[in-house]
C-alpha cells in the first residue's frame, strides 16, 4: 500500500462521523453535582440571598428591616461547617466570598440615596385634557 494511500485512509478513519461522539468530545464538567438537585438546590439559596439583600437594603418596616438584617449576617459570617453558608456557596461556584461582599455593599451605597415612591393612580377625567 502506498503511503500517501494510507494517510489517506487513517485520515477518513480519523473523521468519520461516528469516531467521536458529542457525548466524548463536549464534556463541559466532570462528574454529577454539576447536574445535580443538590447544587440547583444551593444556587436557588444563594440567588435568594442576593436578592433579599438587594430588595430589602433600603427598607423602612420593621419586618422587611429584620428580614434585610438576617441576609446581612449571613453575608458577614464565615461559617465553613454549615453547607448552605454563604462562604460554602461561594467556593461552590466559584466566587470570592470578599468580592461579592464588596459588590454588594457598592450596591447598596450607589442606591441608598435613591428613594423608591409609590405614584398614585389618577385617573385623568375627559375634563382635564
């Protein structure tokens, strides 16, 4: 068999089609927690944080007050031993546990001057056109 024959050959047996599926060549994570309930379960309560700080950081009454304080502290502790404390979900996804800190408090400063108001509905009568 000539040389230029067989390159030819192990190249067409290199690219057929079913030398290497999808499932082979795309495995963007390794393992089965990244598919998992359980770390669905621990971004849903890392999300929820996040947005209990955000919706409640100017808050006037004292139950939305209370509810910011607890996410607050949450925020503030580094309980390694607890897995849905807020330093464990951050290792879990990758993130600096300080840096998000700091995001949010930069948050918190740029929109503590903003006041959020409720508008009236008024209804405008044929009149006053």
């Amino acid at each position: 068999m000539e040389t230029s024959a067989h390159h030819e050959l192990v190249l067409e047996h290199l690219l057929a089609a079913n030398t290497v599926l999808p499932e082979q060549f795309w495995q963007p994570y390794q393992g089965s927690i990244h598919c998992s309930g359980e770390r669905g379960l621990m971004w849903a309560a890392f999300a929820d944080g996040i947005d209990s700080y955000r919706r409640n950081a100017g808050a006037t009454s004292a139950e939305r007050l209370g509810e910011f304080l607890e996410t607050e502290q949450w925020l503030s502790r580094t309980d390694w031993d607890w897995p849905f404390s807020f330093v464990n979900l951050c290792e879990t996804f990758g993130f600096d546990p300080a840096g998000v800190r700091a995001t949010l408090e930069k948050w918190r400063r740029e929109h503590a001057r903003q006041t959020f108001r409720r508008r009236r509905f008024r209804p405008v009568d044929r009149d006053a056109a």
